[in-house]
C-alpha cells in the first residue's frame, strides 16, 4: 500500500482547507484523498470511494510528494483549435459510414486531436 510520507501540522491543516474550503472540487477531492491516505485508508479503498482510475489516486500521491498543495491544482491542457475538431469529425464520418466502426465517436476524436 502505498501512502503519503507523514504530514506535518502545517501541511495536515492546508490539506483540511483545502478540502473545507477550496473553491475547485477536484482540489478538495484530491485533498480529501490524501487525508484518508494519511489515515491509513489503501490505495484501493480510495479509488472505491472516489470512483477512479488507481492510476489517478497514485498520481494525486506522487504529485503532492513532488509538488506540495501545487500538485493538487489541475496542469493546463491542450485546447483544441476549430479546424482540429472540424477534421476529426470528418475523418470520423468517413470511418463510420465506410465500415462497422464499434470504437465510438469519442474515442475516435481524442486519437485524432492527439495527433496535432
């Protein structure tokens, strides 16, 4: 089970603020997590709870350890431009009026706008 390395008073009461208090949920979601992280609740018990990727609990973990209450706002994406979309939804309509495609329009677009 992987767990937080103990949190000091300072960073135990940052953590409650934030999830008290924060204005973003996914910031007091994570911060709720590493509480019960640090309350000895498992990696999967968290997951459960959360309704997310192991994957996720982890990287909110690893980022805190890297970051500190940094890692726990959300990295700036991509944004996808107009004539991105408009030719991924050209090729999507291509592929699914050209054989039975099963993938699913959304699958489809994050592998084509991946791409630029």
């Amino acid at each position: 089970m992987k767990q937080i390395a103990p949190l000091t008073e300072v960073e135990q009461m940052t953590l409650t603020e934030a999830y008290h208090h924060h204005p973003t949920f996914r910031v007091r979601q994570r911060a709720h997590a590493l509480l019960l992280n640090q309350r000895g609740y498992s990696m999967a018990r968290i997951r459960e709870l959360f309704e997310v990727q192991h994957e996720t609990v982890s990287r909110w973990v690893h980022r805190w350890e890297a970051e500190g209450l940094v890692g726990l706002f959300d990295q700036e994406r991509k944004r996808v431009t107009l004539k991105q979309y408009l030719a991924a939804r050209k090729v999507v309509k291509h592929h699914s009026n050209t054989r039975n495609n099963t993938l699913g329009y959304s699958i489809v677009m994050r592998k084509y706008v991946k791409a630029y």
